[in-house]
C-alpha cells in the first residue's frame, strides 16, 4: 500500500515555500520530492525543485568547506541521509567550531569569545534544541528562565547612566528615561502608520516611520549592536528582522503581527527538550562547558561515522570545476567532489572559486564583515551595581563600545567554584572599529585592555583591576546585510540554479547571524541537496 505523506511544509526565500512530498510503501519511504511554491502576489506556482530519480539515487562525495557551526551542522545533517556515501569536512584552522569559542580554565572557570548565550524560541530555535538532544548533550544544558533577572533586566547606558529596559505593563503605560513619552504611545499609533510599498529598508528608517525616531535612536541602534555589532542606518530590514518585515508586509502593522501572525514559518516539531524548553519558559541556555561543547559534540559525533573525514589545517586554496563536480585545492593536496557545501565567509568562497564564477565572486565579495573586539574580564568579589544580562550602548553615547555583558549573572555556574567572582564581557569596534582603534593589525591588545576596563569603571562604578583578562580580536566575525542582502542571495543562487554548479551556500554570510539560524542553514542546504527532510 502507497501512502501519499505531505511531510513538511518551510518558508524557503522570501515569498517561496519548500513542500516535501514523501511517498511511502508499508512504512518506509520510497521517494521523495520537494516541490517550491512561490507565493508572490497570492498566485501560486509549484515546480519540482529535486527529489526525481537522480536525487534519490547515493550523492556520492559531498565536501563541506568551512568547519564553523554553519559546516558542522551541514554535515551532521548530511550524516543522517543513506543516499550520501562520503562526507569530507576541509577546515583551515587547527579547531572545529569557528566563533563557538569557549576558554576552559584549569580552576574550572568558562569565558565565551563569540556566542555566550543560545535562544530556544521559534522553529530554528527548536531545531537547534533537537540537535542537542539527539547529541546526547541535554543533561549538559543550562537554561535561564524568563523569570531570571537576566532575562527581566536588560540595561541601556545613555547620557552617563544605566536604565533599566523598560518591561511589562508598568514599564510600558509610564514615560520610563531615557524615553521622553510612553512606549506603549508609540506602539498605538503604530497601528495606524501606512505600509512602506518600498522593497527593502534600512532597520532605522523602517523603525522611526512606524514607531518614531527616539526608539530607532535609542532602543534599536543598541540592538543592532548588540546583535549585529552594526549600524542599523545601513542595515536592512528586511534581512536583519524578516518577521518585522514580514509583519508590515502581511498584516500592515508590527502589532498585528505579532498579534495576529505573519505568515507560516518552517514546522519543526518540538522534541522532549524543546517541550521542555516551553514548559520551564527558557528565555535562552548556555552549556555547562562551555557554548563550544556543541561544536566539539557535533564533531565527536561525525567521527563516529566511517563516512565522514574530517580534516583540520586544511584550508580551502582554490577550487576548479571537474568532469564530476570539483577539484578542491589544498595547500597540500587535491579533494575530489561531486558536490560542495560552503559554509565559508562570503569572502573566503569569493576568492576560492575558479574565474567561470565571476558574477558569483563580485556578490560574495559585496557582503561586508565587521571585526568585534572581545575583552573578558573577571573581577574578586561580587562588583556589580545592578543585576542583569547587561548594558547595551547606543552609537551616540559612545561609537566604539558596544556593551558590556554580565556573565555571572545569566551563567554563575561558569564561574570558578571556590571564591566569589564576577564574569564581565565588554564588546568594541564592530562598524566603528576602524574610526574608532584603527587598523585591527595594528591595534595592541594593551589598548584594548585599557579602553575595556575604563569603561567598567565609568558604567559600573568598579574601581578595582581585574584579577583576569583576555583579548581576542574577532576580526571580520560579523556579516552585514546591508540594504538589498536579500536581492544579492536571491541572485547569487539563481546563479547557481540556472548554470547547475553543484554548490550550495550555507553558514552566517546569508540567512541569519545567529546560531540557531546558521545551524538551520545548514539543514535547509541539505534537505535541497537531497531532495529530502532529514
Ligand atoms: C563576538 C560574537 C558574539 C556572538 N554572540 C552570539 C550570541 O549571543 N548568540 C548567537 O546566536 N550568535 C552569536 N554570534 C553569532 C554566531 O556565533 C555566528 O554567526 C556563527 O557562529 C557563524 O557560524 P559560521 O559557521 O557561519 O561561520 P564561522 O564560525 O566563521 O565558520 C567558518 C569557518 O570557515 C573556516 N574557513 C575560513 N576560510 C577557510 C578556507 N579557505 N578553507 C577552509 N576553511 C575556512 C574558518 O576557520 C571557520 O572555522 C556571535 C558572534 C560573535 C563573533
Ligand atoms: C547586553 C549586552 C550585549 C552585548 C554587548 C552584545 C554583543 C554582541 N552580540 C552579538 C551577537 C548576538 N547576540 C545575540 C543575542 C543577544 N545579545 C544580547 C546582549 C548583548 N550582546 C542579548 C540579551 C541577546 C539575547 C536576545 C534576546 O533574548 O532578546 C544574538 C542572537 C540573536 C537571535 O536572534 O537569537 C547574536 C547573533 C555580537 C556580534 C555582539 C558584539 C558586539
């Protein structure tokens, strides 16, 4: 007996939706398809994307460049599939994991150097949650409630002083400083704001037309850094925030969006660890050593396979069409594929891709970065005048320093068990790093040092040294969606579709910054390639 399944239904791009079709015979799957509908204008056109018989049939060498989360979770997903026969994972560092970077002192103290805190909300956050489960990771998880003071307190520094993001009813009816007038005032009117025809937008102008210039200038210049470490006068609305994009778009209004939806996201079904992510209202989790245990997780779990090689010092030279699909050029050697899944920086792809690619490489090399300088600092005693996730700055109290996160209190767990302590993060630079330190090459970790703790003194009123510090300097760690990202991907794989190169984009340069959206990324790029939902 053929059963007809409708597996799954996710938002792909903009206005397209991926349907898988899995027919199935006395319970195992014998095809699968995956059709793309585009939405656009409510006319909705199917066509079938892959999964005929040569999709269906051993993909026989896939190579993931780039060992980053965006190549680990591309290969773990590869991993799951029967029809891949060999997975090569080339990384040109001497560790897996890329910004998932975690120092491990001998006394049992954790600093974060990239991603410190991980979000369980929505299908990618899921996803990411289901992962960690089926790693055998979920006793290792460390969530922190919406309950937590972390998660109630959140701080801005303007004109000299922390106030308290204001939350809740209370926070939102009263006229709360920095703000002049009640956010719930602005939020009203938002409603009767006209919908922008524009295509994209930068995320201040988008946010000073529908809920006015102080909030754009204050509030949402802090979150972008905090989240892009960029300036949200060039960022794009419609790749940074799709959901306020897609809010204004569908229902005319960012409150009736929320209220009422936007549009169907990917269906990612909960797991034991995502139910219980929702029952104990997690409003994010860190691991217990570190964010970096996924990465390392996921490359133990890789090993397991006598599939998968994976190769480290191995940097990506140069790659040249082959009769089959690539040869990949090492320093040292050559990798033959019949597929590649990039998971590099926009930039390493573009200068690793043979001359034939030349609209591709001139896109990639128009996707911006930004370097970020990481200073963690740890302090005797307990030294802070507030308790909460920490402070965000906006660009016009101090261009170059972005915010300072109070580890101890999300995560007191990562502190050193014997003796009080207290964890801070201060974050710089970003897209002032050049007006602000100059050239990253020529910066000294000693001025960043001093910039770091001149602002602990000055915000926080800690006047002691600290007792530990370490500099890293993220250089060019933050991709930038500038204004029409989504037209520049859009046209980078319709490259790829209409001259049939077997390669895929995946990783931070193109569907999100985040971790939960990079590991979804990565999902997405084989479910494609297979014709499949792994
Ligand atoms: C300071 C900081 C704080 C952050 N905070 C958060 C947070 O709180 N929450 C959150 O969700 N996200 C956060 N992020 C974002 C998130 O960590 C990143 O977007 C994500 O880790 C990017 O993963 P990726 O695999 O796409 O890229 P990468 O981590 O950059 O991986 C790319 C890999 O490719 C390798 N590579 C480069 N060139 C070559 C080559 N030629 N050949 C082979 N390999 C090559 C690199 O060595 C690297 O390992 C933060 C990022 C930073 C930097
Ligand atoms: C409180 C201070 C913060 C600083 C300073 C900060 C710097 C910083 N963050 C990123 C990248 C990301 N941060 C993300 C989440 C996130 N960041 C903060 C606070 C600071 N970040 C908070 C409170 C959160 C959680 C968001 C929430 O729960 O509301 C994310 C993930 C966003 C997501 O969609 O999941 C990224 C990415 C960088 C590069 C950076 C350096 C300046």
């Amino acid at each position: 007996m053929h059963h007809l399944i409708v597996a799954k239904c996710h938002k792909h791009e903009e206005e397209e939706e991926l349907w898988h079709f899995i027919l199935k015979e006395s319970g195992s799957e014998v095809q699968t398809e995956v059709y793309r509908f585009c939405c656009r204008n409510r006319r909705e056109h199917g066509s079938r994307l892959c999964g005929d018989k040569s999709h269906n049939k051993p993909m026989r060498t896939v190579a993931v460049i780039g060992g980053g989360i965006g190549g680990l979770a591309a290969s773990y997903y590869l991993c799951k599939s029967p029809q891949v026969t060999k997975v090569v994972v080339l990384e040109s560092s001497s560790r897996f994991g890329g910004w998932l970077w975690s120092t491990r002192r001998s006394d049992g103290a954790i600093f974060e150097h990239g991603p410190r805190g991980i979000r369980p909300a929505g299908a990618v956050g899921r996803n990411t949650l289901n992962m960690v489960e089926d790693l055998g990771l979920a006793g290792e998880i460390l969530p922190v409630t919406h309950s937590h003071v972390a998660s109630k307190n959140r701080y801005l520094y303007v004109k000299g002083q922390l106030h308290r993001m204001p939350s809740g009813i209370s926070g939102l009816v009263r006229t709360v400083p920095p703000f002049s007038r009640p956010i719930l005032l602005s939020v009203a009117m938002e409603i009767l704001v006209k919908k922008s025809k524009e295509d994209d937008e930068t995320i201040h102008s988008f946010v000073s037309r529908r809920l006015g210039e102080e909030l754009a200038d204050i509030a949402v210049d802090s979150l972008c850094r905090g989240v892009f470490a960029g300036d949200c006068r060039k960022l794009s609305v419609r790749s940074c925030f799709p959901v306020l994009y897609n809010a204004e778009q569908h229902r005319g209004s960012l409150i009736l969006g929320m209220l009422l939806g936007s549009g169907p996201g990917p269906a990612v079904p909960p797991g034991p660890l995502a139910q219980r992510s929702v029952k104990e209202s997690w409003a994010q989790w860190s691991l217990s050593k570190g964010v970096e245990s996924l990465p390392e997780s996921i490359t133990d779990s890789l090993l397991q396979s006598r599939r998968v090689e994976l190769h480290r010092d191995a940097g990506v030279k140069h790659i040249c069409p082959s009769a089959s699909g690539w040869k990949i050029h090492l320093e040292d050697g050559v990798v033959s594929a019949d597929h590649i899944i990039s998971a590099l920086p926009a930039k390493a792809l573009s200068s690793a891709l043979p001359s034939s690619c030349q609209p591709l490489i001139q896109e990639l090399q128009e996707i911006s970065t930004v370097t970020v300088a990481v200073v963690n600092l740890e302090y005797d005693g307990s030294i802070l005048p507030v308790m909460g996730f920490g402070h965000l700055v906006p660009s016009s109290e101090d261009r170059g320093l972005m915010g300072i996160v109070y580890d101890s209190v999300p995560f007191p767990q990562h502190n050193r068990p014997n003796g009080q302590t207290t964890r801070l993060t201060v974050m710089m630079g970003g897209a002032w790093f050049q007006e602000e330190f100059g050239d990253p090459d020529a910066v000294t970790e000693k001025r960043l040092l001093e910039r770091a703790t001149e602002a602990v003194q000055s915000h926080l009123g800690v006047t002691s040294a600290p007792s530990w510090s370490r500099v890293a300097l993220q250089r060019d760690c933050i991709p930038q969606y500038y204004l029409g990202h989504h037209q520049r991907v859009e046209s980078m794989r319709s490259f790829i579709r209409k001259t049939n190169l077997p390669l895929s984009l995946t990783g931070s340069s193109y569907d999100g910054v985040s971790v939960n959206d990079v590991i979804f990324s990565g999902r997405t790029a084989v479910e494609q390639l297979l014709g499949t939902v792994v």
